[in-house]
C-alpha cells in the first residue's frame, strides 16, 4: 500500500501592538512553526513558515493590554519541513480539501485580554482564544501568548497544541511510520505600534 | 624509535568507505540510524520508510513503490528477505611531497542481505569482494588487519525485542560517534575503524526520542595481526540536548586489550542540524600501551564537518582533521578536505572529493583527488 506520510501543520497567531486607544497593529515579522512526534522513536517532523501575517486592534488598559479584532493567516504552501516531498505529502494529505482547494490556515479571535506581569510594565500575558481553520473547517483554538516591549517594538511567543482528529484528519503515516494525533505549535512574530496595514511576515 | 609503516594510499585516500551511513539527516531532525535502516547502528540497507525518503531525497524524486513484481516478491521471501547488490567505484588520484601523482582504481561489489525470521529475529550479513584493499594504516604499534579480497564485513543475529530496543551477536564494525562512512578519517582510520575492522561482538541498542545507548563487548575477529587479537568491551551513549533532534551529543569509550598492547579511547562528539545545514564533530582520546616494553603513549584524533544541503539530493561539505600521536611514536598530521555528494538517485550516487594532509614533522605535504560511483539494485 503506498500510504502517504505528510505533516500537520497548523499554527495561530495574534498580532499585537500597543497603543493608546485601539490602534491597529500588523506583524511585521513573524514566524510558525510546529512539531509532530511520530510511532518511530527518534523520529519527529518539524516545519515552518516566515509567511505569517496577523492584525489587531490593540488598546492598552490600565492592567495591560486588550486586544481585538484579531486574525492571522499562513499560506499552505509556504509551510516547509526540509523535504519536498514530505512538504508534498502534508499539503495532499492534510491541508487538501475534498474539492482540491488548500485554503490558507486561519485564526480569528473577537478579543482578548492581556495582563502586564507584576513589577514588570513591558511585560504581557493573555490567553487568545478564538477559532482556527484548517481546510476550511473552524474548531475553537486557544494559544497563550507572552508578549514583552522593547521601545515601539512588540515581540511575542506562544505555543499550543493542534489535534488532527478535531478536523477529521487522519494521522498521516509513511511505511509504517505514523504521525501523532497532536502537533505542537510555536509561534514568534513581532509588531510595531501605528501599523495600520497589513504586513507579510516574510517571503512566501 | 621504530619507523612507521604507512602506506602512500592511505595517507590520501579521501573515501576509502562505502556510502552507507547518512548522519547528515541531523539537519531535518532524525537524531538516530534506525529509522530508516535495517540496522540501528546505521549503514547498510534501508528499511521501506528509509528507501522512501531516499527516493524522495534524490534528484529524481518521486514517490517510492515497492515492487508488485512476483518474482521479485518470491526472491524476497514475501518481503522477509532485503537484499541488494552494490558496486563502489573510485577513482584516485594522489601525490606526496617529492613524489609523482599516483593513478588507483578501486571497485568493490558488496552483497547485502537481512533476512527476518519474525518474532524480531534477524539475520543481515555483508559480503565484499575488491580489486584492490583500502586496510587502515598500518602502524609499527598497530598493525593492520588482513585484507582479502573476498570479505564478509558484517554477519549479525540480531533480536528486535521491541521498536526501541535490540540486541546482536556476530561480526560487524563497532559502533562509533559520529558514524560518518568516511573510513580514512583519523578518528576512525586510526581507532581500529577501518574497513576489515570487523570484530566478534555482542552489542545492544535503545533508544529513544532524545536519546540512544549502545554498550557493547568484543572479542578477535580472526583476521588481526599475530599479538593483536584485541577482546573488550565499550559503550556508546548519545543524548539531544535541546529535544528539538538536531542536537546529539555523545560519547564512545572502549577499552581493549590484547597480548601485545592495551587501548582506552573516550571519544566526545556532536552532530548539530540546522536546517539546511549542520555541523559534525568528535575528538577521540587513545591511550595506548605497549604490554612488552611498557611503552605508553597517547594519541588525540580530531574531526570537524560543516555540510550544507544546497538541494536535497546535492550535499558539499568541508571538513579539517588534526591527528597528535605522542613519543615515542611521534605524529603530527593535519588535514583538510572539500567532498559534494550528489545523489542522482536512488540507485546512483556520485562523489568528489579533495583533501591535502600535511605532516607537521617532515613537511611533507599528500594532495588526493577522488571520485566515486555508487549504484545499487534496487529493492
């Protein structure tokens, strides 16, 4: 049987910035990337994108930071794991639609709120739970964020988890080798106050 | 002092071994041998998913099908039997200082087969045959083993008693550090890692996602030297420090003994990836003794690598090498090297290669041009 061995990917994202009252704010650069365990001991796959793009409507509140407003996006095809064919595998096998369309994977999240860390004003946590697509299909996706401040610069991390049986998707496996049902994600990207447009997070 | 007895091929030779082992894969994550090989100490024929991603690592591409060929299915005892045949070719090119350029033509067949038997049982066994030897230095307080022409590199009981854990018995190179297929690197040329270095052992591997450990015992493997038919025992054990695979460091330390001299070697060593690219590196420590004169010397071997994938299937790299024997068997070499692999696909792979020693006690500089063709059946 020629099975198919792909990768998940997914990722979110949640742009950030800071202002004085609500305003917009793009990523500017900006990175996903994720890993799935496999059955094979020793063997995890690992892929990324530099094409994040992300805005918010960003306000900062007396106990920190709200944001709302927020999407991202990854285009499919700018996700890379360091093998063409496995890259070939993951868009067939897990961004695909029935119709034979890859649409972009996409985050929305109506608002959240962002507290600064005690004794530390540059520093931000929240919770941004909102709703990811893959394929089209939205399931409810939370991620936490971690956001810190450097002059009009904003970078932030988060990392969650994605599980594949959410979407209905198979774990893809490759001679034997099976994927996880759970693929972690990582997310960096950094935002600038003022932006008003959106940005690309890098070449896609 | 007892004058060293090297050969002028040996000094040169770029690629003295087979193309087996891969560790290059640490730049896309896989941090050990077994996923895609029979074998988990590496080399040797691919299992189904590894001659998938050699497939899809060529430059031909493309989806790997095993074959539907019912002849080919009866041969292969239903696809309990993998098995291949393998040509090496290389052509050499070398020099010393002083010296004429020196033509030599090496071809080497190997017949490959692992045989399951279930219930994890395994027999795999190598055969060689060669048109000219390619031994590892032969040194006054070392020699060489015999080449022959016709040779069985590896001949293995091995019992898979779960996909993370396996023991073997039988006939094979000892496990080592960085486990480059390379076999005239001073860490392994001058570890007793050379080609027909193919001792009796008992050896065990586990491994996991973050880690792998290998000990191992040894005994003659009847083709030593009179006086070194060296029996004991190491281990191996590796670790990726960061989790993310693609950052393995390790250590291989053995102590052998036999009626004419000891050896003790720790060898640290790391294999980083980084993508697109990554970074090999052992240092071996060899303390040897010499039982009949209680001559104790040392002996420190170095290797570094950086490679880089500029297409999957095009890999160059460049690597320098320091090799520090203590009196009185006194050596200094330094060496630097350029190699591009291209795997066309998977059934041929060219290399080229170029490498310059240099002999810091008698100036004497050893350029070496090689190139090579590997080609396989395929399975």
């Amino acid at each position: 049987m020629n099975q198919s061995f792909a990768i998940i990917v997914c990722f979110a994202a949640a742009s950030y910035g800071a202002a004085n009252s609500g305003t917009a704010a793009a990523v500017e650069g900006g990175a996903a990337s994720f890993v799935v365990n496999t059955t094979v001991p020793g063997i995890s796959v690992k892929g990324k994108s530099t094409a994040l793009e992300a805005r918010a409507v960003v306000e900062r509140v007396p106990d920190g930071l709200r944001l709302e407003k927020v999407e991202a996006s990854i285009p499919v095809k700018s996700l890379d794991t360091g093998m063409a064919m496995r890259d070939e595998h993951m868009r067939r096998y897990i961004f695909t639609t029935a119709d034979g369309k890859t649409p972009d994977l996409r985050f929305e999240a109506a608002e959240a709120a962002c507290a600064a860390h005690s004794g530390r004003g540059s520093e931000f946590s929240c919770q941004v739970s909102g709703s990811l697509a893959i394929r089209g299909v939205s399931r409810p996706f939370s991620i936490p964020l971690k956001i810190r401040a450097q002059g009009g610069t904003y970078r932030a991390t988060g990392g969650s988890t994605v599980k594949l049986s959410d979407y209905g998707i198979e774990q893809p496996s490759q001679f034997g080798v099976r994927t996880a049902d759970e693929v972690q994600v990582h997310i960096e990207f950094s935002g600038k106050e003022g932006v008003a447009k959106i940005a690309s997070g890098g070449r896609r | 002092m007892m004058r060293l007895r090297v050969p002028l091929v040996m000094l040169t030779s770029v690629f003295a071994g087979q193309l087996k082992a891969l560790p290059t894969m640490i730049r896309l994550g896989y941090v050990n041998c077994a996923a895609c090989h029979v074998a988990p100490q590496g080399g040797g024929l691919l299992n189904a998913y590894g001659r998938s991603i050699d497939e899809a690592q060529s430059l031909r591409g493309g989806e790997y099908a095993p074959t539907t060929s019912d002849i080919i299915r009866a041969l292969s005892w239903n696809g309990r039997i993998t098995q291949d045949l393998r040509f090496v070719g290389q052509e050499q090119l070398s020099s010393t200082t002083n010296s004429p350029w020196v033509g030599l033509f090496r071809g080497r067949f190997l017949y490959r087969n692992a045989t399951e038997f279930g219930s994890g049982v395994r027999f795999s066994a190598t055969v060689v045959g060669e048109n000219e030897s390619a031994a590892r230095p032969s040194l006054a307080y070392e020699p060489a083993v015999r080449p022959t022409q016709v040779y069985v590199t590896s001949a293995l009981l091995s019992w898979r008693v779960h996909n993370n854990l396996e023991f073997s018995a039988g006939r094979d190179a000892l496990p080592n550090g960085v486990n480059l297929p390379d076999l005239a690197i001073y860490v392994r040329s001058r570890n007793r890692l050379g080609y027909y270095d193919a001792p009796t052992q008992v050896k065990m591997f586990w491994w996991g996602k973050r880690y792998h450990v290998s000990p191992y015992f040894f005994a003659p493997g009847g083709n030593e030297r009179s006086g070194f038919h060296e029996t004991g025992g190491g281990g191996l054990a590796e670790f990726d420090v960061l989790g993310h695979g693609r950052t393995v460091v390790g250590v291989n330390a053995l102590h052998g003994t036999s009626r004419l001299l000891d050896r003790t070697m720790v060898g640290p060593y790391a294999r980083l990836g980084f993508g697109k690219w990554g970074i090999f590196a052992e240092h071996d420590i060899t303390a040897r003794t010499l039982l009949q004169t209680a001559t104790s010397f040392g002996q420190d071997a170095s290797y570094g690598q950086v490679f880089w994938a500029v297409k999957e299937w095009l890999v160059p790299a460049v690597a320098g090498e320091r090799l520090t024997v203590e009196r009185p068997y006194r050596e200094s070499l330094l060496a630097v090297g350029a190699q591009v692999t291209a795997r066309l696909t998977p059934q041929f792979t060219v290399s080229m290669g170029a490498r310059i020693q240099h002999n810091q006690l008698t100036g004497r500089t050893s350029p070496a041009f090689t190139l090579q063709l590997a080609m396989k059946t395929p399975n």
